[in-house]
C-alpha cells in the first residue's frame, strides 16, 4: 500500500449544497447535456466524452477511466470527471474531462470536484496529474482555473489542434 500523500490545503470555496458520487449509467444523458450546454466543446470531443463514460458503462471493472458525479441537493447532475492512470507510467494520471453545468459556474462545484479527483488519485498512488487544454480564447477560464488550484503550465505546442490553436499541458504534483 502507498505511503499517504498530503495534499495542500483547498482553494477557499464555501461547500456548495449536493454530494459527489460514483458515475452511473443514468448520468449519460445528462452529462452529455452538461458538456454541450458549456459550449466549449467540438462535437468529436463531446462524443469522446461519451466514449469514455460509455467505456465504464460496459465495463464496469475497468480502470482505465474513472468518473465521478456531482449531484446537487435534489440529484440533480452539475458536474463530473473522468481520470485515468497515464499507460506505461508508474504514477502519473491524466485527468481526462472536468465539467460543470454552465448554470453552476462560480458556485464551487468544479473546486469540490477537482479536489475530490486529486484525493482519489493520491490514494491511489498517484504522484503527477496531467491536464491538457487549449489555448483558444474560450479556455481562458479554465486555464485560470487549473492556476488557481496550483497547477503548472509545463509544456505548450504550438499549432498543435490547428494552426491557432496550441495544446496548452498543466500538471500538478501531489
């Protein structure tokens, strides 16, 4: 079993009201809604988004993509992540997808996930999260948001998704 990991001390973020959960299938629809309501998203990514969900649907003793459900107090879906161990590392995740109902921005529900997430990880002997993006002006916020939950942008390639469109890679050490 893997020594314990302390974690450094969560963003300031009241609780907001509602619960995170394991993934269920009855999660699907909704979070497909969710990840095209924030109208971030290509239609491919959606889909892989889908993909992946679909993936621990069907296998349901897979590791390859955990997800995890935020619920608000009514069971109603706000948000979610899906992770993964990074294949052929010995500790390094790479956390997959993180959304949260455009309605629910601001209210600390991304904070409550991205903390949940890293905790899972940690317990699982994970020692580096890695997180990819873009560089479009519609990533601004979460480019922001994964700085102030410490993470590093280590790494950026230029023209990578299309001439003006950079892969922009943060990482966190736990």
């Amino acid at each position: 079993m893997p020594e314990a990991i302390a974690l450094p001390a969560p963003i300031n973020v009241e609780q907001p009201p509602g619960h995170i959960r394991p993934f269920v299938a009855a999660d699907r629809a909704p979070l497909r809604a969710l990840i095209e309501a924030t109208k971030v998203f290509r239609s491919e990514e959606v889909d892989v988004a889908v993909e992946l969900m679909d993936a621990a649907i069907d296998d349901p003793q897979q590791r390859d993509y955990v997800l995890a459900t935020y619920v608000d107090e009514t069971d109603n879906v706000r948000g979610y992540y899906c992770y993964g161990p990074t294949p052929m590392t010995q500790s390094t995740y790479d956390l997959y997808w993180i959304a949260v109902d455009p309605a629910s921005h601001g209210s600390g529900i991304g904070s409550a996930l991205l903390a949940h997430c890293e905790q899972r990880i940690a317990a699982a002997g994970g020692s580096l999260i890695v997180v990819e993006t873009s560089s479009l002006p519609k990533y601004d916020a979460t480019r922001r948001f994964y700085r102030r939950h410490r993470y590093d942008e280590t790494a950026r390639l230029r023209g990578y998704y299309a001439p003006d469109d950079d892969l922009v890679i943060f990482t966190k050490h736990l």
